[in-house]
C-alpha cells in the first residue's frame, strides 16, 4: 500500500505522518481488501485545519472523506471516522450484492471530454454555438444494478454515476439531488 501524505502549505511533521499511516491502515485492514494507494491532504482555512483523504480500492472504487477541526489530529480523526464509516457501508452493501452476481463487473469504453465554460458576457453574441473542448480522456461505463450505482456514486462521492444498467441493457444516471435524495434516469 502507497501512502501520500501532504499539506498545502502547512508542514507535516514524521509522527502526524506516522499517525495517519497506523490509523488508516488500521481501518483499510479492517474493511478493504488490497487498496493500493492513499492520499491525504492537510489544509488550512482560516482557523481550522481541512483534512482529505481518497482511498483507491483494488476493486476499482475509489474512497473519500473530507473533515476539518480546530486541530490538525481531530481533523485526521474526524475524516478517519467518516472513511470508516464510508468502507463499513461499502463491505455489508458488496456482500449483499455479491451473493446475487456471478459474474465480474463489465466495463464499456466511452471518451470523456472537459468543455470551456462560456463567459457570460450581455452584450457580446458567442461565435459558434458549438463548445470548445479543454480536454478529452478515456472513461469507462460500469454495467451494473441501480442499487451498486448508488453505492458506487456514494463511495466515490460523486454527485453523477453513468451506468449500463443490468435490467434494461440501456444507459442509465443516477444523482444526488439538491434535496439530498438520489434521484435515477432510466430512458425508455
């Protein structure tokens, strides 16, 4: 297991690092078989201290938690409790799933793209209505349950999950809505 450990502009002293590799290690032993690597970021806003963790699963989920404190350890421990937390749910909603799955999870190959966000200027008429392109990457599309696509989007904390659902054989997206409830696009 690959452990970084960093702060942005704050230094991180050898028994903060020794803290957070004892007890995330303690926690990713207890619940996630091989995660590969960690990261945890220490910040500072205004008078408190931000910690962010991301755990990547051999799985292919990706874990994370964000909490601050008054103090950098309480920080650390309050984001350790919520991965905790976040890695508990994970195992008891994998072994509910997995008992029906036989197979692998199947993954579709699909092209992801970053587009320029348009200035809003009221005067000025846009050139073209089509966007520009900043950036384009390769993504690929889980097949999976609507029930493993929530908790695919609620561990990785995403706020969007494009799917192939199992049932339908078509694309579906799920969603955090502003209300705090998932919501689920299932074209027809």
């Amino acid at each position: 297991m690959r452990y970084q450990i960093s702060g942005k502009q704050i230094d991180i002293g050898e028994a903060l690092q020794t803290h957070v590799k004892t007890e995330l290690g303690e926690i990713l032993d207890k619940y996630a078989q091989r995660p590969t690597d960690a990261n945890v970021i220490f910040s500072k806003s205004a008078h408190e201290f931000v910690c962010e963790t991301v755990v990547h699963l051999s799985t292919g989920l990706t874990a994370s938690a964000r909490a601050h404190a008054t103090e950098i350890y309480a920080a650390f421990d309050s984001c350790g409790e919520k991965m905790d937390k976040q890695l508990r749910r994970y195992k008891r909603r994998l072994k509910d799933h997995h008992k029906d799955r036989t197979d692998p999870v199947e993954l579709i190959g699909a092209s992801s793209y970053i587009l320029e966000r348009e200035h809003e200027e009221p005067e000025s008429e846009p050139d073209s209505l089509q966007p520009v392109i900043v950036a384009e990457m390769e993504t690929n599309i889980p097949t999976l349950t609507v029930g493993e696509a929530v908790m695919h989007m609620e561990l990785g904390s995403a706020p969007v999950l494009v799917f192939k659902n199992v049932g339908s054989k078509s694309v579906n997206v799920v969603y955090r809505r502003d209300d705090g409830n998932i919501g689920w696009i299932d074209p027809k």
